[in-house]
C-alpha cells in the first residue's frame, strides 16, 4: 500500500514538472520581452537574463531591452516581442476578440436573446 501511494505520489509530481518546462519554454529559443512589475525584462528559457548576450550573427541584446545589430543599428524590443538566434524580431500575435457588436450578432443568429 505505501509503495502504491509513493508510485502515485512520484507520478503526480513528473507530471507538474513536466508541465512546468512546456510552459516556461513557450517560445522556444528565443529571448522575450516581458513587463514585470512595471519593468521592461528579457526572458529567455523562462529566466530572466541577468548579463547582455551575443547572439551567433553578432546581434547584442542588452538586459534592457536595446537590440544592437551588426551594422550599428539599435532598437528597443516591446513588451510580448521575440527575438530568434538568427536577430529576427518577432512581433506578439494577437487574438482578436469578440467585441460588443459581434456578440449581438451571434446571439441573434443562434435565436438566444
């Protein structure tokens, strides 16, 4: 009995381990642009970067946010902003939702009022 509730135990535990690597490593390889506690911060791998780092094409991403390409050209990266190994900036995919109209329609289309 104590080993079958170790063995549930053991299991219920890799599952939230695994489920926590799916979600920290949501964007793969690639450092992130995050708002966290009103601060602008890079993640990457679901840490938060503490040194600048140079990417293999020479791209700089500093902790701050500033992206210094290879020709001298800087950027800042926005809030919900990727950028890969290769220093393409990724823009945050956004969902659209449903706004009041659109509810309205869908509620007269369906006969619920």
């Amino acid at each position: 009995m104590k080993t079958l509730a170790f063995l549930i135990s053991a299991c219920a535990l890799s599952f939230n381990t695994l489920a926590g690597n799916i979600e920290s490593n949501e964007h793969g390889d690639k450092y992130c642009a995050k708002t966290k506690n009103g601060k602008l911060t890079i993640m990457h791998e679901g840490k938060e970067l503490t040194s600048d780092v140079t990417l293999s094409n020479g791209t700089r991403i500093a902790m701050n946010g500033t992206i210094t390409k290879t020709d001298g050209t800087t950027m800042i990266i926005k809030d919900g902003e990727c950028i890969d190994l290769e220093g393409k900036i990724e823009k945050p995919t956004i969902k659209k939702q449903k706004t009041g109209t659109d509810k309205k329609k869908q509620e007269t289309s369906t006969g619920n009022y």
